[in-house]
C-alpha cells in the first residue's frame, strides 16, 4: 500500500511518540543517584530525582497538549505534598508541568528550524513549607525533526556563460540547494540534482550540481541563450522527498568561426572630378555572423590602377571600409578607376582556420564625372618688373590661363580692383596682357600684389584666379637731403682737429660719395666736414677756441651730391652752438645772454625775484576774488527761486532732474507759450512749434484739448515726472461764449457791440438787456 505524503508524516509522528513513551518508561524504573541532600531538622536523604533526555516530535498538529515526559522524585510518596516547579527557556509559555504528578506537556506547534532544543530547570519543593526537598536540576528538551523544509535555492535564478562550439562535458555553472531540516537526522536534509529542462543541450551531476555541456559545436550564431531549469530533491530523491527548483540562463558566448564576406562581388560608385581631397567615395562592408573583437576587421587596396590616387579606412564604430581620395580627379586625364579590396579578420582561432580562409575580396569601380572647372593659370605666380619711369602703357607681363574642360572654352581676363585700388594696371581681356595705366613710384610703393580673374566666356560663373608680384625698379629721381634737422654743439676751449658735438649721420646715399672721390662738401673758417664709414660725417674744428660773446650759434651749410645717373645734389644747413664745457668735455650752458647779466647778480638773487613776483601775482588775485564776491546780490533772482520747486520722493525715476523748478504759472493760463525742450532719456517723435489758439468751442473740448497739449509737453519735457506720477491742473477756461460783459468798452464812440441777444437769456438778464440792448441812444438817454 502506497502512502500520501500527509499520512507519510503523520506515521513517523507515531514512531517518534512510541519512542519517546518507551524512552520514559525506562527512565522510570532507573534510578539516578547522587550526592546526600542535607535538611534541617531532619536526617540525611538521597537525591532521587528520575528522567531520561527528553524529544519532542516538532510540528505536531494536534488539539490536545503534547505530552512530553514525567519528573518524579523518590522522595514524592504520592501523597501531594510534593509540588513540582519548573523554570527555563520556554516554561509556563510553551511548556507546563503538573506541580502534582511532574508531568510536562507542549501547549504550542514548536519547529526545530526555528529552535532545536530548550534548556530548563526542575525544582520538587514541599508544599506545606515550600521548600526545596531536591536541589535544583537542569535538563534539555529536544525538538525532534520531521521533513518540513523543501530544498531551496538561495543563489538562484542563476545566469552564466559558456563558449559556442565547446565539447562535451565543458563546466558552465554550478548550482547549491540549502535544506533547513537537520542533515544529522535522517535522509530529510540529503539533496540530489536534476535537469527538468535544457536537455539534450545541457546536464548537471546529481550529488554537486555541477551544469555541463551535453552536445558537441553548438553554435552561437543558431541560438545563443539556453534558459534550464534545475530540480533539487531531499530524501535522497526517493518519494515523499520534499524538492525546489531554480532557473540557470546560459549564454552562448562568441568565438571567431566565422570568415567575412561581401555580399556582393563587385561595387559601381560615380564621382564628380572636383570632389576635394580626403572626401569620402564610398562605404563598403563585409559581413562576419561574429560579434565584438571577433568582428574586426582590417580593409586593404591588394590590386587595380586607383592604388596611388584612393585608400581605404576602417570604421570602428560599424567596421565598414571608408574609401577617400588621396589626388585630385581630373576627367580630362582619367575618367575610370578599377580596386580590388580586400576584408580579412583583425585575430583568427586557429581551432577553426579548417572552416576555410578569414578573408574575402572584391571589386570597386568608381566612374569619374565631368564638372565644368574655373580655367586654371599656367603658373601660381607671376613676378614681374618694371621702373619707375617707365611711361603709362608700357607692357610689364603677360598671364596665361586656359579651362580644363574638354570643351576649352575662351578664357576673358580681368583686374580685381579690390587688389589695385589705385587703378596703377590693366590687363587686356583677351590676351592677358598687363600694361601701366599711372605713374608709379618706387618711394610710394616698392611692390604691387595684384589679382588677375580668369573667367570662361560661354560661362562667367566659372572664375580662376591668379597672382602677380609686380616690383617697382628704383631710378634716380630724389635728391640726396638730411633725414631730420641736425644740431650739434662745439666747447668754447676746443683744440683744432678735434670731434666736437656727436657724429652726425648723413642719409643713406652719401655712402657713394666716397666712391666717386667726392665728399661731404661744407665750408667754413672756423668747421669743416669729413666724411666716414658706414654713411656718417662728423664736424671738425678748424681753430683754437670759440666765444659766444663773438657768435653764439653757427649755421654750416652742407652741399650733398649723389652718385645716380644723372647724379642730384642738394645743401642742408647744420645748426653748431657754442657751449661752455667742464674740462672733460661736456656742455654746462649754451646761453650766451648770461654774459650780458649785470654783474655780481647771482643764481639765489634771482630767485629770490622771482619768488617776490610770484606773490604779489597771488595778491593780486585774492583782492580781486574778494571784491567779485561783495558786488554778488543778497536776493536770489527770479530764475533762482526755489519756492515754486517740486521734490518728490515717492517715485522710481528722473533721479536729479525731479528737482528742477516747476512753473505753475503755465497751469493756469492755456496760451503761455513754453519753450519746447527734448527729453534727455527718450528721442522725441515730433517737436510742437507753436501753440494752437482757442476758439470759443464748448469748455469740454478745451480741457480735453488742454490736457492733450500738456501730455504732449511731458513726452518731450527732460524735466517731466515719471510716467506713473499723477498730474493736476489748475485750469478754468478762456471764459464763455458771450465773451467779455464789462461796460468800460460801451461807452466809447467806435465801440460796435451788439447786446440784442441778452433778451434771448430769459428773465435774470432782462435788466442788462434793458440797459445795452436798445441801441447806442439810449445808453446816453
């Protein structure tokens, strides 16, 4: 007869409470003896205390409490008057003896994984003194296993790689189940393994959990993920055994065993000829089933007649061949270009170099189209040049371009002024001929760097330039002259012969004064010139000693002649002061009035003067600052009243400018002609030059028309307030449609008014009516 699991583990329940009944019958008929146990009062007894080790079944299931084992003391002859007390890990709460028999029961479902065993203490007292008749005692309640736990899998789900292509038997991952039931106690904490699903692919040993490999060359690029899943059973496997499971995700890993391949034979791409330099022709790419490093590969130009003018790149990222240009194209030249390219792997495995070659080749053919090109000049540069003198129209150069294209096209040429702002040059548009349109001069402009446009007739849009260095050649046409005013000093106690002064530099075109014998030409009786090295002159003296009193300055002309063809010549004058010098030479005064001074006035007299005048030029402007000061007026002015100024505070803008005087004259009288002012922080749209006069229009009208003029005034008024400032204005009209009323024009004998219309008002101005509206007569009747 075959048994469930339930009633499995309910039969070993009874087994093990058999046991544990005859464990207890045996503990009481035992005795245990031990050391004398004194009281007072009384003779010596035996310690008599009677148990074995006690086990209780765990998880049991029941209503009633578990009965667990018995206490009993040979002093107890079973007259109650020995109460049994029990204390320990679990007393009164999961366990409970009956103070009476000793008996010792499990009031709750106890689980050996949780807590495998309970430590207590056991104590017989005497009811009536309750006091101990048995020393204390300590013993141990075992929780007694079942198979309650499933194997589980603490490490799972698992994940793990193995390389495509691996043999039989290749370790992939190992696997570990956990029981929680006791592994010392039967067969409930026993594992073994199996493979639920992943087979024939995979396996796994029953005892270690051990996943292997279980079919030779299984390929990544046919499947590349295994999903398994792994049994472990308790029992040793045998039924009733309690089991877990768990996933294992195994990847097939890549291994280079696959060559790349093109998938084509041969490529076409077509190319315009003025495609620049380092520009990308093409994209070609091998496939390779492999992934990663094992997908890498290496391109190379191994045959055709494009090896010099194309090369071919990789592309890490998508490991395509990058094809560019390394030479310009010309279709003219060359209209085809033949490459055969080829693909290989960066790293093979030799394990597999049987599955044939790593590499694979093919053909590119790139077609070369024709664009219409600017024309191309002959040389990058043209230098060319001409004299100075030479006259306007002359040829200096011809340019030469031609078009690439094979239509060769005429070629016009042109100057591009931007280069000859001057208009120094033209060219002739169908020769390229350059001639001179100006003068030119050298000293102005040693070189001219023009640029010549060549475009195509049939299509101007095409433009080639070119370059021509144009240099001036020198003639003699300026006279030799000082480069500055020189001026030079000579001592009143020189010798003759001797270097006075500082060498003074003639230009730089004397030095051919030496070659044609010449030299520095200046005469004098007390100086002379010499000619030296390196284009320089220096002034020699000619006698013993100067004196200012006697002449203070000399003036030395210099007659300067080159050696140009024909040579120029011109005379300069040289400026020579006589000095007073110490006796090494050097200049102390050159002021020849100091010898006309009075004499014994000394240096500190005049000082001492010149301290006097500048304190009574102090003097005097103190009394005339004073005296400015008492003829100002003590009332300030009417522009400078300050009463009529608004200062406002509460407001965000103006700064300064809010404290200017307000006139507020000008709110009560409509026709006050104000001067128009622009406002400093905003640009006015328009300026109002005169005022408009008010007819007699109804009074709404006027304010209307009043505070519109004032508005305007503020927009273009710097000294205007904010505009989120509230104005007010004093305004009452210009008075009533019956203008003036007053009599004091009535009575003159000119006076034309005609009062007839005061009868019309109604009975308040019938008396006025009587009095103006008769007539002229009767005003005097």
């Amino acid at each position: 007869m075959r048994l469930g699991k339930v009633e499995f583990c309910h039969l070993l329940q009874l087994i093990a409470l058999f046991l544990c009944f005859s464990g207890m019958s045996q503990a009481e008929l035992s005795r245990s003896r031990s050391k004398p146990y004194f009281q007072s009062g009384r003779s010596r007894t035996k310690r008599s205390w009677v148990w074995n080790q006690f086990f209780v079944l765990e998880e049991y299931m029941g209503s009633d409490p578990l009965y667990v084992g018995k206490l009993h003391s040979d002093v107890d002859k079973g007259d109650g008057s020995i109460k049994y007390i029990l204390s320990g890990e679990g007393a009164s709460s999961i366990f409970i003896i009956d103070e009476n028999t000793g008996d010792i029961h499990a009031t709750k479902r106890l689980d050996r994984e949780e807590q495998a065993y309970y430590t207590l203490r056991a104590q017989a007292l005497d009811r009536l003194t309750n006091k101990p008749v048995e020393p204390e005692s300590e013993f141990v309640i075992k929780i007694q296993d079942i198979n309650d736990n499933e194997p589980k899998f603490l490490d799972g789900p698992y994940t793990a790689g193995v390389p495509e292509m691996s043999p039989v038997g290749t370790s992939v991952v190992q696997v570990t189940a956990t029981d929680a039931d006791d592994p010392t106690y039967g067969n409930s904490a026993r594992v073994v393994y199996s493979i639920l699903q992943g087979q024939p692919y995979f396996s796994v040993e029953p005892k270690t959990g051990v996943i292997k490999t279980a079919l030779p060359n299984m390929d990544r690029e046919a499947k590349d993920q295994y999903l398994l899943v792994i049994q472990a059973k308790d029992m040793v496997g045998q039924n009733g055994g309690l089991s877990g499971t768990t996933s294992v995700t195994v990847t097939l890993t890549d291994v280079n065993d696959n060559p790349p391949r093109f998938p084509r034979r041969s490529y076409q791409y077509n190319v315009p000829e003025s495609l620049p330099v380092a520009s990308v022709v093409a994209r070609i790419k091998a496939v390779d089933a492999d992934i990663g490093a094992n997908a890498e590969m290496e391109y190379k130009i191994v045959d055709g007649d494009g090896l010099g003018v194309f090369k071919i790149s990789v592309d890490k990222d998508t490991q395509e061949g990058i094809i560019t240009i390394q030479k310009d194209l010309d279709f003219e030249a060359k209209t085809s270009y033949t490459l055969r390219i080829e693909a290989a792997n960066k790293d093979t495995d030799p394990r597999f170099l049987s599955l044939g070659p790593f590499s694979d080749t093919t053909t590119v053919k790139i077609i070369v189209e024709d664009v219409d090109e600017p024309p191309v000049f002959s040389a990058p540069l043209y230098p060319m040049e001409v004299s100075e003198a030479t006259q306007v129209g002359n040829i200096i150069g011809t340019v030469a371009a031609h078009d690439p294209d094979s239509s060769n096209s005429p070629v016009r040429y042109s100057i591009d002024r931007n280069t000859d702002l001057e208009r120094y040059f033209n060219i002739d548009a169908n020769s390229g001929v350059i001639t001179t349109a100006k003068s030119l001069d050298r000293e102005t402009n040693a070189v001219h760097n023009i640029t010549v446009l060549a475009m195509e007739s049939q299509n101007p849009s095409q433009v080639g330039r070119g370059y021509v260095a144009i240099t001036i050649l020198d003639i003699n046409d300026n006279a030799p002259e000082f480069a500055m005013d020189y001026e030079t000093t000579v001592c009143e106690n020189v010798q003759p012969g001797q270097v006075r002064g500082f060498t003074t530099p003639c230009p730089s075109y004397v030095a051919a004064l030496k070659r044609t014998g010449s030299s520095c030409l200046g005469n004098s009786a007390s100086l002379k010139i010499k000619y030296n090295q390196h284009n320089t002159a220096s002034i020699l003296t000619r006698r013993n000693g100067f004196r200012r009193q006697e002449q203070s300055v000399y003036y030395l002309p210099i007659f300067i002649v080159d050696s140009g063809s024909p040579s120029l010549s011109s005379t300069n004058t040289l400026t020579i002061r006589v000095c007073d010098c110490d006796a090494e030479g050097v200049a102390q005064t050159c002021n020849a009035e100091a010898y006309v001074l009075p004499a014994g006035l000394s240096t500190g007299a005049l000082i001492a003067i010149l301290a006097c005048v500048l304190t009574l030029l102090v003097l005097i402007l103190l009394i005339v600052t004073m005296r400015r000061r008492k003829k100002e007026p003590l009332i300030f002015d009417e522009e400078r009243d300050i009463r009529e100024n608004i200062v406002r505070y509460d407001d965000e803008g103006g700064g300064e400018e809010d404290t200017e005087a307000f006139d507020m004259a000008a709110l009560r009288n409509l026709n006050v002609i104000r001067d128009n002012k622009t406002r400093r922080d905003v640009t006015p749209e328009m300026q109002f030059l005169s005022r408009p006069t008010f007819k007699s229009i109804p009074d709404n009208v006027i304010f209307r028309e009043f505070i519109w003029e004032r508005l305007k005034e503020a927009d273009v008024d710097p000294g205007a307030p904010p505009y989120d400032s509230l104005q007010t204005y004093a305004f009452e009209g210009n008075g009533s449609v019956a203008e003036s009323l007053s009599s004091l024009d009535s009575i003159s004998s000119n006076s034309d008014q005609n009062y007839d219309y005061l009868s019309d008002w109604g009975p308040r101005f019938k008396r006025l009516a009587d009095m103006y509206g008769t007539g002229q007569e009767s005003l005097y009747s």
